[in-house]
C-alpha cells in the first residue's frame, strides 16, 4: 500500500470516529442523579412512569448502547432495528440487555423488517403522560421499518422501493414516497406514542440535516403531500409501473380520500424534543484535522456533494487537478450523497465506488509529464457499506487506469454497466471497513502532492 492510500485510509477512519453513536448520544443526554436530561428538558427518573427505548436505523443499536449505559436501571423495555450484520456493530462494551436488537432487510425491506415494525408499534403501546420515549434515528430506518398502509402488501412495497431506488431520486424525494405509504413514517409513530413524552435523537444521513427527511421522520411533522408524492412518480418515469395498489392510494390521497401524514404544526407533535446529534459536517472537519496532523493543508469543498456520482465523481478529480498547480501538500475534503440511475441490465457496485471510477478516469487522463499525477481518492460511506456490496467505497490514483489496463480491465466499460465492484476487486482497491456503527452520508477525500 503506498502512503497517499495509508494517509486516505487514516483520515477516513477519523472522519467516521468523530461521528460514533455513544459519544454522540453521551454528549447530549446526561443524567444528575434522578434527573435525566435533554438540553433545557428534563424528565424525573424518580417518579412514576416508564422511560421506553426505540430506534431504527444502522447507529441505532450503539446509540440505544449509550442510553442503556446511562440509565439501564430505568428502563422499562425497548426494541431497535438494524440492517442485517450491523448488530455486530457493538464491539464496544456490553451488549444490549434490556432493550431487543433486531435485523432486517435494507435497502430493499422484507419480512423480518415487517415484523420488526409490528414490534415497535407493540412497544409504544399503552403508554401514559407520565412515560418517556427515547427514539434513536439513524439513516437506514426507511427501509428497515415497512409498515404498508391498509391495502398494500410487503410485496407492494418491495416492488416499489426496487423502482424508486433505480429511478436516480434524491432521499428526500424517495422518502416522501415512503412516508405516504406507510402507517408510521411522517410523524405517525409520534401520534401512536402519545400521552407519553418523546426524545428523539437523530443521526443525520441526508443532505441538510432535515429531521423530516431523516429515517423519513416519524417523529417529525411532515411538510410534503400526496400531490408532491405523485409528481415525484411522475418525473421519476414510474407512472405504469408502480404496483396497482400503490398507484390507487396516491390518487385516492390526491383526491382527499385518504387522511394526509400530520403536518410540522400538527399538536398531536408537540410533546416531541429532537435533536440531531451527529452528521457529516463533524465528520469533514474531522476528516480536516486528521488531514493536517499528517503534513495536509486541509481544503474543504464548498458544499455537499450531490448529483449523479459519474458526474460528481469527475468534478471532484478535476478541483484536486486544479489544487496541483499550487505545489504543496493538499487535502480536498467534501461529504454528502450522489445518486446512481440504473438501467435494466447493470452491475454490481454502489455510489461510492461509481464516483472513484469516474474520479479513476479524470486522473488517468491527465497528462502526468511521463509518470502519474500524485494525486490519490478516497469515496468511502461512513455507515461501511456502499450499496449492495461489502465495501465502503474505493480508492483511486493516477495509476489506476494503467493498472487495469494491463490486467484487460476496461474502465469506461464498468462505469457505463454499473460494475464498478468487480473493476476494484481485481486492482484490490476496494475500501473494507466492515459496519461502523454510524451513518452520516458519505465522505469523499483527495490528496494532492
């Protein structure tokens, strides 16, 4: 391994420290004896009533970790639900005890993310006005908590999750769409907590930290409407291919058929305190600070990466070409979510990959005076998977394209197919972090020099 891809790994890894779930949760709930506190809130452990434990998303069992940590002796019972292999996430300390850790399917929902959802409906039962809801949110909850409206199925939903994940939409419009067809995303899992108190930490893994956009915000009031979700159909191409019983319930809300999700000034939200603990600023600066411990001037990018990742990734790799002219040592840093659009007939990768294949192609061609452009990339997402594959993301340099060329590799041939893993699989430049236990968007890296 050469040092520019020790130097990236490193200062991944410190990005994606600086946003770990306990710590996070720790520095905003605290407890003084009886009293747990919330910022200005605080609630009387002392006195009757039950403090329950929910969360979903791939940092909700570190966080619920952390609360346990904190009052385990008052905890009544809880349940939290990760992706398929996450639980493993909690390497740190004991395991959870008092409240339940459950797996299910993501991106795609399934069975076991059903059940799941049936579960914490089940725990938010029968509570009082003197009981206290801690939610633990992270990115990832939309899809681990399938709760079909009446008269659409699992299936329904799996069917259109596979649509909308291929369609190229942003988060926030995906999860409008999901918020529309489930029974508690949107504010409706707040409405089911009432008379009781609700907590709700939140880890950011969407553009903007909108709480209604994270884990499609079910403790939060929902701004958007059955008339957005049906334009976003629209422009998203899937008008005719949606299953029938989903195209029938978006027009029949068009049509006020249907009761909307509760809206921002519902007061059925008011007794909700949030709180977004952890995102993807906090973790570039901390990308910045390790950046200049080993030698980088840090550079951050002036604001979140978006867009489809061929286009982002391409970008990204010309600004590091630019930053080459100054002759010294720089660390590019941004952060945020591409999207990939996906034809019928497509590989295997993720986002993360796509953009370093891009950025592959942008230094490759660079004309390097006979030897490579010094420059190294790193696109890496901080929850430790990209996509459907094991890895993070992947690492590029100026000898990237040599070096598949040589071992019959066409770069401009996975990119177009999607297939990105198999490209960096074979030059072994895929990032493995495993499951970090968090989930702040992704993280992108550049050194130069």
């Amino acid at each position: 391994m050469n040092h520019r891809h020790a130097d990236l790994r490193s200062i991944f890894s410190a990005a994606v420290a600086a946003v770990e779930p306990r710590a996070a949760v720790l520095k905003y709930l605290r407890r003084d004896g009886t009293r747990l506190l919330l910022d200005d809130g605080q609630h009387d452990l002392g006195a009757d009533g039950r403090v329950v434990v929910v969360g979903a998303g791939k940092a909700s069992a570190a966080m619920a970790q952390a609360v346990e940590q904190l009052i385990g002796d008052r905890i009544a019972h809880g349940v939290v639900v990760v992706k398929y292999g996450h639980g493993a996430a909690l390497i740190h300390g004991a395991a959870l005890s008092k409240v339940q850790l459950l797996e299910a399917g993501h991106p795609v929902p399934d069975a076991a993310g059903e059940s799941a959802a049936h579960a914490l409906e089940e725990a938010l039962h029968g509570l009082t006005a003197n009981d206290l809801v801690i939610a633990c949110w992270s990115g990832g909850a939309s899809a681990l908590l399938p709760a079909p409206r009446a008269g659409i199925t699992l299936a329904d939903k799996q069917e259109t999750t596979r649509l909308l994940l291929a369609s190229g939409g942003n988060i926030a419009a995906l999860n409008a769409v999901r918020k529309h067809l489930s029974r508690i995303k949107g504010g409706q899992l707040a409405q089911r907590a009432l008379p009781a108190s609700v907590w709700c930490l939140a880890i950011s893994d969407v553009v903007g930290d909108d709480p209604a956009t994270i884990g499609s915000g079910p403790f939060v009031g929902d701004p958007t409407t059955f008339a957005e979700v049906d334009a976003h159909i629209h422009r998203f191409g899937l008008r005719g291919s949606l299953p029938t019983s989903v195209t029938h319930l978006i027009a029949d809300g068009v049509a006020g058929k249907i009761a909307e999700t509760p809206k921002p000034s519902d007061p059925s939200l008011s007794h909700v305190r949030y709180r977004i603990i952890a995102h993807n600023a906090q973790a570039v600066a901390a990308a910045a600070t390790a950046a200049q411990a080993v030698g980088y001037t840090p550079i951050i990018w002036h604001g979140p990466v978006t867009g489809e990742a061929r286009a982002a990734g391409a970008t990204f790799a010309c600004a590091a070409l630019h930053e080459r002219s100054n002759n010294q040592r720089v660390c590019l840093i941004a952060g945020g979510e591409t999207t990939v659009t996906l034809g019928k007939n497509h590989g295997i990768g993720g986002r993360n990959q796509e953009f370093a294949l891009a950025a592959a192609g942008v230094l490759g061609s660079s004309p390097g005076h006979g030897a490579p452009v010094p420059i190294a990339i790193l696109s890496g997402g901080t929850d430790g998977n990209d996509g459907p594959t094991d890895a993070a993301g992947a690492i590029v340099d100026g000898t990237t394209m040599s070096r598949a060329h040589a071992i019959g590799l066409d770069l401009e041939h996975h990119l177009n197919s999607h297939n990105a893993y198999p490209f960096f699989a074979h030059l072994g430049d895929l990032l493995h972090s495993g499951p970090t236990g968090t989930n702040v968007m992704d993280i992108q890296i550049a050194l130069v020099g």
